[in-house]
C-alpha cells in the first residue's frame, strides 16, 4: 500500500518579510507625503483658517497611510525639516510676532489630523478604533483631556465672539483721523470744480502751509447732485487738465484707501495733471461725503459709480481710467467689473484678501493674535453691512475685468499687505486667467507709500502705462 506524504506547512518567512517590508514601507511613505503634503497646503493660504484646514487634511492622509498612533513621529520630523528648509527656500521672510503661536496650531492642527487619521488605516471600524482608544486614557485621562479642550473652546471662542462684535464694529465705523484741509488749490495752486458740495469761500490761493496743518474749520457736506444708489451723497474735485484737453478728453479718477479721504488722494494727481482730466473723490464715511460706515470696497463701489455717472453726463470724457490706493484699488476693480466706461485701472498698495489684511493689521497693530480674529472680524463686519466683505477680494474680482489693461505697483516692504500676500497672489491669478496685467515693485516702501519713496519712477510707470493703452 503506497504510503503518501502530508503537504509540509507553508513556511512563515515570506508572510513576515511582507509584513516587515510594510512596517517600513508605509511610515516611510506616510513621511514622504507629510514632507509634500504639508508646504503644499499651507503655502497658498498663509495664516488663515483655509491653512488650518489644509494641515488638518494632510494630517489625516499621512495618519491613515502611517497606520499606528505611535507613528505620530513622522507628522512631527517632517515639520521639523520643514522648518530647517523654511530660510534656505525663502519661506520664513514674512514671519510675523505671533509667529510662534501660528507654528504651535500648525503642530496641534496636524497632529489631531494625523492622530484621527490612524483610525481609518487599521482592521477595525474607524469608529470602533475610536472608542477603544478613548476607554484607554482611563477616567481622569478622559476628564483631564475634557478639561483642556474645554478651556481651549471657551478661549477660542471667547477671543473669536469678541473680535466678532468689537472688531466687526470697529471696521465698519472707522474714519480718517484729523488731517489737512487743502484742495488742488491751495496745495499746487490748481483751479479746480467742487463737485457736489457748496465751494464757495473755499480758499483755493495756494498755501503750502495747508498741506502739513490739520484742519479746524468745518467742511460743507456732500449736497444731492451726486447720489449713490442707497443714498449716499459723495463729494469730489473735477481739475481740468493743463495741457488743456477739454471736459471730453481724457480723464483720470482718483480713488483714496481705508481711513483717509481725497485730500490723500491729491498725492497721486501729479503725474496726470498735465496731459488729463482728474476726478478725486470722497468714498462714504469719509471726507465731505455722507455714510456713517465703511465696507472695504463692498458698498463704495456704488460711489465710484456714482462719481462716474456724473462725470459722463456733465463731462462726456472720451476714455477713462480708474486709479486707486489699497481699499480704494479693491473699490475700483471692484467696479469695473460691471462698468465698461473704465477702460484702464492703476491699483497701488492692494491686498489679495480681507482676511490676510486684517490679520496683518491685528497683529501689526493691535499686537494681537490674528487668527482666529480676522475671520470673526469679517463676520461681524459682514453681518452689520448686509454683504460678504470677502466677495470683493481682488485675488477674484481681479480675473472679471476682461481684457482691460491692469497696472499693480506694491512696495517691497508693505507690513499691511505683504507682497507674497498681495500683489504676488494677485498676479499670479491674473496671469492664469489670462489677463492684461503689468507689475511695478518699489524698493523699500511702506503701505501707501509707493508715491512716496519712489515719486519719480511711478509717475514714470503710470503715465507710460495709460500711453500705451490709449490714455493719450
């Protein structure tokens, strides 16, 4: 009788190779990919809540690739190699007071990414891994972590609720602080139109002494003339251009920034007074103008277009550009989005965002943390104007205008709206969708203060600007 052999047992070795060629392969790609993974998403959306979502996302990848709680090493190496190549790749100059605060949520956000993360990449349920790993902290490891998230949510809403309601106030009441009364008379010796308010009596004897003095005497207010379309009487100044090209020929209109008013905007007339017809204008909430808030560009759009209106049915000018200065810029891209009568837009000193403008301006100013605030500000903000103040953010309003010729002029050390934050972002959106844009850089200016540091150079940029593009 034939005696037979039983089959011998499959040998153990290449079942453990595989599992050991896993145990490296999956943290070391879970590494790899928080190396991509976390520069990638935090690098389009600097300090704001878009960045904490994007490490929290990257975390629960990397989580789920790692595997195993105890593997929270890597999301944690790779931060830390990203710091040590954050200088040599130029990623850290624009680090800011709080930077601390900002790279300590980035570790909590992707940490807490990664850690939920590892949940999805094991046998069990994720939501059955979940529980098991709470019952493990035992009662008062389960009562201590309460208490830290706890204290974590009321600060944070705390901080957030109060910024929401005080910061949101703050923006839509603020005004230009006491300034100089001149006109385009007094301070270059210009003859100029009132438009929209009773100039009689109005000094216009040029007087340089006007120029550093801060107003006393009390301004007459915007008439009925010029009205916007929810009622806001705005004022300006119509100064006909010294080459003498007449109401029709063309003509520049002016648009000052967030709590200044057109005798800001004077600064900026210089260089088109010759050869054009300028129009500066006082937004609402601003100037001789009437309003009682302010909303970034959201609202003052209607004044712009208001002031144009006026300008086409009392002047007729044969072509048109609009030039603007931070908030002012934003109002005028605003704008021309719907208005074909601008035909050219030079926007100096303007921010991508609201939110990375007002994080600056937290942080810079108020020595504060500007995350969670400047979100919560916008929300505030937003709730008592009735409109998304993030609706007129150039970075999108910037791509609507067709193919209108965009002239952008920044200064490289603008603390307000940082150029990587700014104008960076903003011509990069412009050249994707494929529009007209040209870009001047001055070296060593502040917010605002292009025409300041570089005078000569960015009368040289704008009037070569509107040359080239049918201004003259």
């Amino acid at each position: 009788m034939p005696v037979t052999t039983p089959p011998l047992p499959p040998s153990p070795r290449p079942a453990r190779a595989a599992r050991r060629f896993v145990d490296v392969a999956r943290p070391l790609a879970a590494l790899a990919l928080a190396l991509a993974g976390f520069p990638f998403a935090a690098r389009p959306y600097p300090v704001t809540i878009a960045a904490w979502l994007g490490w929290i996302g990257v975390g629960l990848v990397v989580g789920a690739l790692a595997g195993r709680p105890r593997r929270v090493w890597i999301p944690w190496a790779a931060l830390a190699v990203i710091a040590v190549l954050a200088h040599p790749l130029g990623w850290d100059h624009d680090l800011r007071a709080f930077w601390w605060l900002s790279a300590t949520l980035a570790l909590l956000f992707a940490t807490l990414g990664f850690l939920v993360g590892t949940a999805f990449g094991g046998e069990a349920s994720p939501a059955a891994e979940l529980r098991r790993r709470w019952s493990g902290f035992g009662r008062t490891g389960r009562w201590v972590a309460i208490g830290v998230v706890v204290v974590l949510v009321l600060g944070l809403v705390g901080y957030s609720g109060y910024a929401f309601v005080v910061g949101g106030r703050q923006y839509v009441e603020q005004k230009p602080g006491p300034g100089p009364c001149d006109n385009p008379g007094t301070a270059f010796g210009w003859a100029f139109e009132p438009v929209n308010y009773d100039g009689s009596g109005e000094p216009t004897a040029l007087d340089h002494a006007s120029i550093t003095s801060v107003c006393t005497r009390e301004l007459p207010p915007a008439g009925t003339e010029v009205v916007s379309s929810d009622g806001i009487p705005v004022a300006g100044w119509y100064i006909p251009a010294a080459a003498g090209a007449g109401p029709t020929g063309p003509t520049v209109v002016i648009v000052h920034g967030g709590k200044t008013d057109k005798t800001d905007g004077l600064r900026y007339a210089p260089p088109f007074h010759h050869d054009y017809n300028v129009l500066i204008i006082d937004l609402r909430n601003a100037g001789q103008s009437g309003g009682e808030v302010s909303s970034g560009g959201l609202h003052e759009q209607r004044d712009l277009r208001a002031m144009i209106d006026w300008l086409e049915q009392a002047k007729h000018p044969g072509w048109l550009a609009v030039m603007g200065n931070s908030n002012g810029a934003s109002t005028a891209l605003a704008e021309a989005r719907t208005d074909d009568r601008v035909r050219a837009l030079i926007l100096d000193s303007m921010h991508s965002g609201v939110e990375l403008q007002l994080g600056n301006v937290i942080e810079g100013e108020d020595g504060l943390p500007p995350w969670p605030a400047a979100a919560a500000v916008i929300a505030g903000a937003s709730s008592i104007l009735g409109g998304d103040l993030t609706s007129v953010d150039p970075i999108r309003t910037i791509t609507q205008v067709g193919a209108r010729p965009i002239l952008l002029t920044h200064g490289s050390s603008d603390p307000i709206d940082r150029p990587s934050e700014s104008v960076e972002r903003n011509v990069a959106a412009a050249i994707d969708a494929g529009m007209n844009v040209e870009v001047h850089i001055c070296v060593g200016a502040g917010h605002g203060h292009v025409i300041d540091v570089c005078g000569p150079a960015w009368a040289e940029w704008v009037t070569s600007f509107l040359a080239a593009h049918g201004g003259i």
